[in-house]
C-alpha cells in the first residue's frame, strides 16, 4: 500500500498536489464536492509545502492504473503531470500501455520532448499533446489523452457536448473539437510532432478539455487528480449524451455549471475510491 | 459473516426492520414478491419487537455497500435510517465514499442535522436531503441518494419515468421531479441546507421517490431494504425506458402498478442476494 | 466438479438429457451447432439409457447458476425440468434466489403443484408458469422464466422480436407476448394461481418461448440445456434488436430460422462454457 | 507465462510473426501505431527468422483466449494461422469451446480442410471460412471469425460500416457484407462446405474483413496479433457506430483512414495488454 505523503499544502491553481496528499487538504478546507466548511480534526500539515518528487511519481503511476480500470484509456493513451519544481519539465511513462506502468518508467521531458536525463527508451509519439499544452496554460498541471468510445463518438456527431449533470460542471458551455484535417489536411490522426501539438492547444484554448474527431479527447487540471477526474466524468457525461439518444437534454445552464464545478474541485472523494479500487485487484 | 437478529417481528409502515429480519418475516408472513400466504415451517418471532440498534447499523453499512455493488452509487450517493426508538433522529455515515462505511464511520444526527453525540467528523452536505424529508414524512424510515446515470438522464429529457414492469410498480403513476432552479435560481445544483431539503421534500410530497434534474434521484421506504429496493429498480426502470430508445412503451396500468407494488412490498430476496454478493466479495 | 453421466442416450423430443450427457450425445452424433456428422472416437453409450434423478437434478442446480451468471434471472426467475419417470411431476427449486439453490432445495411438484413428498417450504408462486405448460405441452421438459430487461423492454413496444442472426433462429417468425390484462384486467401481473397458467399456455401454443408484457419472458425445450440456451439467446437477440435502435433489420427469412435452429438444437457448447464459467467462481 | 521467441524479424506481408515476437520487432523498428523511429536499446534479432512452430501455437492459443475475453467470440467463433512453411496448410483449434483451446487441441489442415496427421478429432463445420480465403489470399496469414452482438447487427441494418476513429482505420471505406442467400438460397447460415466458403472468399475480394448478415463477421490479417487486433477494433468501431444512435457520423476520410491503418499494423501494445489480461485470470 502507498504511504501518503501528509506534508502536504494548499490546493487551487497555483501549486498542485497529488491524490492523496489533496484528499487531506480537501477534508481540511472542506475542499470537497460538497463545500462543507465544517472543521475537521485531523493532523495539521503545512499549506503549500511541495510534495516529494517521489509521491508525485507515486501518483502518476497510479493515475495510469486508475485511467487504465475506469476504461478512460486502454491500450492507448496517457497521462502526465507537470515538475512542480520546473514548470519546463513534464513526466510522463515512457511507451507502455497504462496498465503497466511504474515508477521506473517514467521519464521526465523538456518542453521540446527531449529527455532530461538522457533517457534513450521509446516514448509517446503523441507527446506532443502535453508538451504543447504545457508550453501555453501555465495553469495547467496535468493532462489526460483518451480513447474512450462514448468520448470519440461525440467528437464525431456534431453535436455540442454539455453538462447533463453537475459532476460534468466543468464542461460549461462546451468544449471545443479539434479537427485536425482543418490545418492539416489528410494525416494517420495523431498528434505526433510540435506543430499539431500546437494547433490542438490552441483549440483548447483556456479550457479544460477538448474532443478530437476521429480519434478521442484531452482533459487538463490542475492536478493528476483533477485532470483525471475530469476525464472519467468527461467519458460519463458523454454515456449520458448518448443515453438520451437523440432527445432534447436540459442540460446545465452555464451559471449552474460554473458552480458545480466551484464545488467538485479536484474530485478528492473519486481519487481515492477509484485508487481502492486498482490497488484491491493487485 | 454477519449474525442475523432473529427478534424481529411484522412488516409494514408502523415500524421497521432490518433485511435479513425482514427475510425471515417475509417467509413467516408471505410477504414475498409473490404474496404466498403458504406457511413456513420457521421459528416464531414476536411480531414487532424493535431490533437491536447494532444489527440497524450493520444493515445500514451492509447498505452502502450493496448500493455502491448495484452501481446506485459510486464516490457519491448516501443512505439513512431513521432512528427506530427516536424518530427525530436518523443514523447516516459521516463524509465517506459509500464502500469504505464500517459501523463507526455512522453518525446519528437530529433533524437539523446536528450530530446527536457532539461527533464533529465531516458530514454530508447534503445531509438536508434526509432531514427533511424525515421531518416531514413519518411513514419514512430510510432514504437513498442516487447519482446512477440512467436516473440522471431520466431527470432532464423531459418524459415521464413510468414503470415498465411489475418490479417498477412502486413508480406507479410517475415520480415527480425536482428541478432547483425553479425556488433558487441558480446554484450548484446541491441540496446543502434545510431550505433546499425543504423544498425537495415538498416536490417529494408522497411518494416514493423523484427524479432531481441534473443531479440524480431519490427513494423512500419503509424500511433500509424498501429504500434500497426501490433505488435499484429505480435504476433498471430507467435504463429500459431508455434502452427504448424513444418508441412508445406500454407501461403498467395504475392499478397493475399498484397491485404489483403491493406485492413487491420490501424486497427481502433481492436484499439476501446482494448481499450475498458483496460478502462474497470481501 | 460434477460427475458426468455416461449413460446417455439420444435426443430429440422423446427423451431428455442433462447438459452434460447431451454435450456427449451431440458429439456422437454431430449434433451440434455444426451439423458437422464427423465421428468422434469416444466410449459409446447405449442410446435412450434415461440418465439418473441425481444427475438431472444436479444438472437443474447448474441450470439455475448459469442463469443467474447469465443474466437470466437475478434474485428472481425460475427455471424447471419434467421428471422423466413421471410426466406428471415436474422438478423445481423453492422459493430461493437462483444462486443460491443446491440439491436439497429442489421439489417435486405434480402439475396441481401440490409437493409430491409432502414437502411443505415455501414455493415460487409462479410455479404455475410451469405447471400449467407441462400439462398441455407433452413435447416440453424444461422451462425458464427470465426477467431480463432487454426481454422485458420487447413484451412492452409493439414490435415483433424476430431472429436477427442463427443463434436465435428459434424465434422463427417470432414468439407471443402473452398479456395478463386481456383475460384478467388488472393485476399484479405474476401467474400466480392455475388459471393464469393455463391463460400462459395458452398463449404460449405450440411456440419455443413467450414474452410477457410489463413481465419478462419464458422460454421452453427438449431439456434443461435447451430450454437455458433458448433463454440466454433470447435475451441476446432482443439486445441485438434494441442496438439496433429502431433501424429496420434484415433478420432471417422462416426457412433460414428454421434451418438454423435444426443446426443449433441444444446448445452443447454453449452448456459447457456457462458451466465452466460458474465453477470457476466457486 | 509463456516465453517469448526472441528470433524474431521485420514484419510486413512476407513472414510472419508471434504477438510478442512482432512486439518486440515492433519496439526495434517503431512500428507501433505511433510510428515511432526513435532506437530502442533491447537486445537485436535477425529480421525475418522465422519463429518456432512451438511459439506460433502457443501463441494461437493465447489468441483464443483473447478473443473470448474480449468479447469477439464466445462459446462459438475461432482463429487460424497459416503454417508459415507449408501455405497450404493452417492450424486451427479441434471443436471445442475458444476458452478451453490448448496446444494438443491445435490441428493442421490442408486447403481441403483435411488433417494433415490424420487426426479424427471433431473439426469446426465453418472450416471453410479460413481453408477458402487461404487459397486466395496469399496475403492472409491469419483469419478470425466472430459472433459478436454488435457486428452482427451491423450486418443487417444496411449502413456502411465505416471507421469511426483511427483505430478502425482498416475499415477504410467499409467492409462487404456476405449474404449467403444471394447463392445458396434458404441455409442454416453457416459456412459448412467449400462452395460456400468460396463465395464468403470472393465477397472478401482484397479486404480486411467482411459482414456476414445475419451471422456475425471475419477480419484478416498478416499474423495472429493482425487478425485479433482488427476482430477487438471492428467490434469496439461497430459499437461506436450504433452508440451514435442513427446519427450522422463524421467517419474518417479514405486517406485518414489508410494512413491511420499504417500506422497501426499489427497492434502490439493492445496483444500485450490482452494477453496480460487473459493471463492473470488463470
């Protein structure tokens, strides 16, 4: 079992924290879906004191598991997380299916996917989703890349996807679609060089996630737990969609999805059940 | 294995049982699905006798498991009892994701939702949706929240949730449902104070449940395997109203719904069963 | 692991067999999905040898966990096999979830559904789904009564369940929705007294299965397998029909259904897998 | 856990090669979706040695259990692989079940579906299906045949079948569909002689599967992990296209999808990932 690290800070966007250090904080701020405020008697830790290098790669390899077990990715996709000590370095596995992934497997990438350490085994031709994205959204802690079927279906049927219910809040007023034969004609689809990285960020623009036609999805967060749940409720909201078959969907207006989403920051009480979860099947 | 408390009594609207106590009384009474009125051969207990408030309370924790099992919940989604020797009280788990409840993760709470025994763990904040409708429906003894997502889409296309089957019957006519903007304008979409539980327990009115738009539903019951019941078949009744996919479905008549809900009362073998199943699972 | 008796004969509608002898028989004789006719060097058994009341029972106790793995039936529905001594007596659990029935649990019951050995437990009230088709269907051996949504979702939309691929050619040119209303007015909908069954029978006529609206289904056969793998193929081909989301379907013409399904009597691997698959979770 | 053949070469549509030998060569030369090209530092194999008929088994046999626990085929359904030093012979599984196939059940057949050793095992009655389009696609080194639910629906609708996202880029512009009553008239369905082979093989022409109305359907391919990988992406594709409800689709352009498929030969991080999957469940 992990041990969590409880040296652990603040939450919001200016640092970030990994699933169970921001858990605490959560209970502490009440800093859950729930906006509680209530007290919490618990271990006081220090706000914003950094997490170590090695609970934050903790995290990302199980952030692999989690995305890997809530069927978000699959043989494909990845997730990454910012160094917080150098916003120009990113960690990310090298090339391995999620399922898979340790700690030893992850290498850490310059903002050019150059490895900083010299590390020579494969990578992700699609690094340059997260590079890109991190190059322009300071803000950005974290990104997902999916293939869930629900996601890529809606990237496909020209209909806007929003939020069905307030676990989606973070969809708003929708998220854009990025297709790639608009900048550059016919290709394989994938993002595998700096400058479709480039274009799908600025498709992203500010926003939290992004469709891609014919091929899937990004969410990014402030964290690996936020952007991880964004992309399990990314992929939920988008069932829901398709559920409705067809039918008009009173969906969230954009004020109830702005304070949904004030309120499900992070998804503490989701990281930590969907973590039980991976870890009871070891 | 849990022991099953054996003093336990009648069924029906003036007092409450636990499911396993409710098994046996089913089989002593026919009280079944199908409303045998054949005897059965077991040990005689005394009609009514109160249970113990131990064996409430693993019912209640065997509640959210079973419900976190049947998918009724996941991270999110609550269960209650009231409590049985004080009814202006209720037992409900304090802030936890519903697979993690034990026995002393329970808090006993009054109908302003202040904790009985000055426990200051974190609660829910929608802990209102209980003592609301509690304060206001005497008949109720137990109260599911579900965020299930054929229950959420049915709360926002705008057509009626009727009972396809016999299982459906406690639907009946249609459930109401509960669209927040309509008192508050606009929100997060929680019910995270009393006047919000006040006016969800106003559209809940008498019946057995309702659909909340954007958010998911509720059920009520007699008891915690009524409520709990109800939420499943709340759950498989939406997902073939939607598996329908729009066609006109001929739905029971009221007076069938009524009729079968009559012999539905409690639903003491599914309860055996799903708890077999995540028994069967520790 | 069960025993398998050898001592296995022919089948077509005069005998019967336990999914197991029948697996054996099929092979001999190619009667499998396959037509194949290829001899198979196996011990040879003497044709028509009945198979033992322990064996079949055993064999209606595996029937009952394939169901409930399968998705037949959960805490309720029922399955049945005539005696074979007795066509007059038929075998059937008591009243218990599917899953949990064992050997012991099993009645024998004549087709007034008064126990034959004065066994005074509890029964399914339904069981006069079975009676009532034993009595006028001297062709039928086994029965299952199945609750699976999809099943339940084609007794109540008005259009025909017709066979979308070989696996369900016994639907032929479709199967009867039997709907209590019509001969009952209103109810709570169960067959659950000697009129209704006959009512059922009725409808049912000569046909391999029938739906019931607002109910579920029944499907019935030369023996426990043939009956289980109607049900289960049953319920496969309304889901088919349901994907299908109301596009017309090019399902088979009556001649290829009824080719098909000559092809497909008994589903002796389709047995055999299920069989496996619940054991493994023992 | 099986041990992996490193005496492995390129691949392509000369040779052939294991899921994991192709893996492995996959890793040297980057031939994975992504294309990748960058070195990897493993230990170097000689391109093109063929690998050993021990590991081509084992690895068919893996292939059957991949397949039903990846849906594509259940108690019915089977994989072959051509004998890559006799083209006028194939491995395929005896009768039997694909979740109990194991290396003795493997027998060799020659174009005419005759045993090669004079095996007498019962054979699959659909041999046809694999004997056939080995004698007319030279190109074809392995064929899966399948039932599932969703390709099969997609066979009777009358919508192309189309790619969806890059994964189905094999799609291309679509599948055919074999209607076996446009030569044979009314059948059982199935492809139990050579002449009926012969029309599935000419209905295939040059493509990478085919629809077979009312049945189910086939994928090719250069290898084992060839064919597998397509029969799990024509499923999961023909999924997304009824998920869409009757939607327009915005399918993927003839050119994306032929670049998307190059870059996507043979699916070696998806073989691994099954394989793992069907290997821990043992």
């Amino acid at each position: 079992m992990e041990k969590n690290n409880l040296r652990v800070p603040g939450f919001g966007r200016r640092g970030f924290l990994s699933g169970s250090s921001l858990l605490l904080t959560g209970a502490l701020l009440g800093a859950s879906e729930e906006m509680e405020g209530e007290p919490e008697p618990v271990a006081a830790t220090p706000q914003d004191a950094p997490q170590t290098k090695e609970t934050l790669l903790a995290d990302l390899v199980t952030a692999n598991h989690i995305l890997q077990d809530q069927g978000v990715v699959d043989g494909y996709g990845h997730v990454s997380v910012r160094n917080p000590t150098n916003p120009n370095h990113f960690y990310i596995s090298r090339w391995l299916a999620p399922d898979l992934v340790t700690p030893s497997d992850i290498v850490e990438l310059d903002l050019d996917c150059v490895p900083v350490n010299g590390d020579t085994r494969k990578l992700y031709s699609e690094r340059w989703i997260h590079s890109e994205i991190y190059r322009v959204r300071p803000d950005v802690k974290s990104i997902v890349h999916t293939h869930a079927p629900t996601v890529v279906v809606m990237g496909t049927i020209g209909e806007p996807l929003l939020p069905v219910y307030h676990m989606g809040g973070f969809i708003g007023t929708g998220l854009p679609t990025f297709d790639i034969r608009k900048s550059f004609g016919m290709t394989n689809m994938l993002i595998n060089d700096a400058p479709k990285g480039k274009a799908l960020a600025q498709t992203l623009a500010d926003r939290p996630g992004a469709l891609m036609r014919g091929h899937g999805g990004i969410t990014v967060g402030n964290s690996i737990m936020h952007s991880v749940g964004r992309s399990v409720y990314l992929k939920i909201n988008a069932e829901m969609h398709l559920q409705a078959g067809g039918r008009k969907i009173e969906t969230l207006a954009p004020e109830e999805a702005r304070l949904a989403e004030a309120g499900n920051q992070e998804f503490p009480k989701d990281w930590d059940l969907w973590k039980r979860q991976v870890m009871a099947k070891k």
